[in-house]
C-alpha cells in the first residue's frame, strides 16, 4: 500500500477543535431548552458558544454519564450561600492539580450573555459553564508539571486560546487524576501530526534507535519521497531527526491503522459492556458524511469532537455539544470506516484493576 505525501503541507491533520464550525451567538438566538441552575451536576441539556472547546464539553459531558465522572464533577464544585440562601460565589477543585478556582456569580453570568462581539461560553447547564471558566483559568495559571505537559503546545490553536484545541487528557486529569488514552486512524498520507496507537521501536537515518510512545503525538516538519524530518520530541539535543519515507510510512501509517481499527472495535465492545464505567469521546479530522441508522446521510463536523452516550446492537449514539438536546445513533461500521478520527477513552474499572 502505497501512502501519499504529494499534498503533505495542504492535508494535514487539524488540532481538535471547531473554530470555524461553532454557531455564533447573538442576541436574537432562542434557547431550544431551559437554562439550569448550578446543581453540582450535569444534568440539563446545554450547547457550545462561540468558543472551540468541543474536546472540554465532550469530555466533561462524558465524565457525567459514568457514575465516578459524576461523582467526580459533583465533588469539584462549590456553591457558596449567605444567610438568605443566595448565591455568592463558586469554587471549584481540581484533584489532579489539588487546586480551587473562583468564580462569582457576575463571571457566570458574562459569560453566557449573547452578542456578536462577546465571548460566549457553553450555555444551558450552568455547571458545565462553571467547569468551563475554571478549566480556563487552571489552564493558564496553573504550575502542575502534569497538566503543563498536556496543556502546553497540545496544539497550535491553544497556544492563542487555552480553550481551544483542549486536550482531552487534561480534562481528565483534572477532575479525576487519571489521564484519558486515546488511539486513532490517520489519514493515509502524510499529515503534520499524529498520534501512536501502539508503542515500537524504529531506526532514523543515522540508525539510531527511536522509542515511540503509545498515545503520544508526534509532530513532523517536512516529508520529501526520500526522506520524512521530525521535530525532535525523543529527549536529545538534535534539532531535528530524519527518517527514511518509506520505512516510516510503512511502519507508522499501515501499522496504526490496522492497530487502530483493531483497538477502536474493543474499545466500542467494551463500553457496551461495561455498564457505564467508562466515557469515551470521538473525534472526526475533518467534515465528514455517514449514513446514521435510518440509512439518512448526516454530517459530522470537523475538526470536532462529541461524546459517546451509549453503544447498542454494533451502534453508536453521539452527543454534539453544539445541542446536547439531540442525539446521533450511527452505526459503529460508519464511523470506522472514516478516513480519519480519533477515540479518547477512560475506563475507571481499569484504572482500579491497576492500583
């Protein structure tokens, strides 16, 4: 199989996130649903604002849906009350980094006030608006190593926007402590990033040895028909390190979508079976048509991320942050069969089986 490197700087993959496909708010929108109030839970239906955080909303939306996630949120947030019962204020906890981020009734409620020069957050379930500003806030001020690591040049949108292009792992990591895994298929033709889904060994031009990491993303600067040059990411003092394209297409592209099909069936068969003990979002490259279990076509935004509700019968159901209050079943070959796309996953009944 041979893999296409002709059009390498145009099709690359895109950081997860949906700058352009978010619906811009405005003054005239209309709600589909009721706003709800704080209640340290996830439980009303909301929708994105014009912000590209779908990877946050998804991965909070699937945490909720999983009995620990729930717990997890609920335990994160503080409602603070005066005498008379009202609200004065918000904390919330991350456990990951062991921090508490404030937030005042004013920040909430800016945040979700529609016009088409604002800023607007998620809006529906105010609890996810809460996570949302105070995951803004960890982001930027935080100094835990960890989430540093996953935060820090994830993509190159969040280098300008700490919610945008938001590393699934992170929001994992701070309401539970544990980081989310992910695998995915690529494209087959070479793209500026992608991710292992298994971890091998493979010798560079120089014939040293190169370590790759099960679900750690790599980076590539250029790719030639003879040779592939990476950005160093392997802990040395070299700049850059080189590849033969063929080798490396070979080993890394044909590999990981074998691997990756392979994995994303168990994974789907294991959610299913698991009684909700696990969350798992899905994440498209780029805009995409599959037909959904009536045989109607339906398309999927991209670069986007939605959370996965349930898994029945060989379907899968997806929730899009852009409207919570709908759902898509789509059947699990469909979505298998895209060129391109990326599962992030956490199983606490793994985690647990690991201590």
């Amino acid at each position: 199989m041979s893999i296409n490197i002709s059009n390498f700087n145009q099709n690359t993959i895109k950081p997860i996130n949906n700058q352009d496909e978010t619906p811009k708010a405005n003054g005239s929108f209309k709600l589909p649903f009721n706003v709800g109030k704080a209640n340290r839970k996830i439980d009303d239906d909301f929708a994105q604002g014009n912000i590209g955080d779908c990877a946050l909303l998804s991965s909070v939306y699937s945490l909720s849906l999983t009995e620990e996630g729930s717990k997890a949120i609920k335990d994160a947030i503080k409602i603070n009350k005066n005498w008379y019962f009202k609200v004065e204020s918000y904390d919330v906890h991350f456990t990951g980094v062991d921090e508490t981020y404030h937030i005042t009734p004013e920040e909430l409620k800016e945040a979700k006030e529609m016009g088409n020069d604002n800023r607007v957050y998620s809006w529906g379930d105010d609890d996810m608006t809460l996570l949302e500003l105070a995951m803004e806030k960890c982001f930027e001020e935080s100094k835990d190593a960890t989430l540093r690591g996953l935060v820090d040049n994830y993509t190159d949108d969040n280098l300008i926007d700490k919610l945008n292009g938001v590393n699934p792992a992170a929001v994992t990591y701070l309401l539970t402590g544990e980081l989310s895994e992910n695998i995915g298929k690529q494209y087959e033709k070479l793209s500026r990033s992608f991710v292992a889904c298994s971890s091998y060994n493979m010798k560079d031009i120089e014939g040293n040895e190169r370590y790759f990491e099960e679900g750690q993303e790599y980076t590539l600067k250029s790719a030639t028909t003879q040779y592939v040059y990476m950005e160093n990411q392997f802990d040395t003092d070299e700049k850059e390190i080189v590849f033969d394209t063929d080798e490396f297409t070979s080993d890394i592209f044909i590999r990981n979508n074998e691997e990756a099909l392979s994995k994303s069936e168990e994974l789907l068969d294991n959610f299913e079976k698991n009684n909700g003990n696990s969350m798992i979002v899905f994440a498209t490259t780029d805009m995409e048509t599959v037909k959904d279990v009536n045989g109607e076509e339906v398309e999927l935004s991209g670069p986007h991320a939605y959370s996965v509700a349930a898994v029945e019968d060989d379907f899968v159901i997806l929730i899009n942050p852009h409207n919570t209050s709908k759902e898509l079943k789509i059947p699990q070959k469909n979505l298998l069969f895209l060129e391109s796309f990326q599962f992030f996953s956490l199983d606490f009944d793994k985690n647990k089986s690991n201590l």
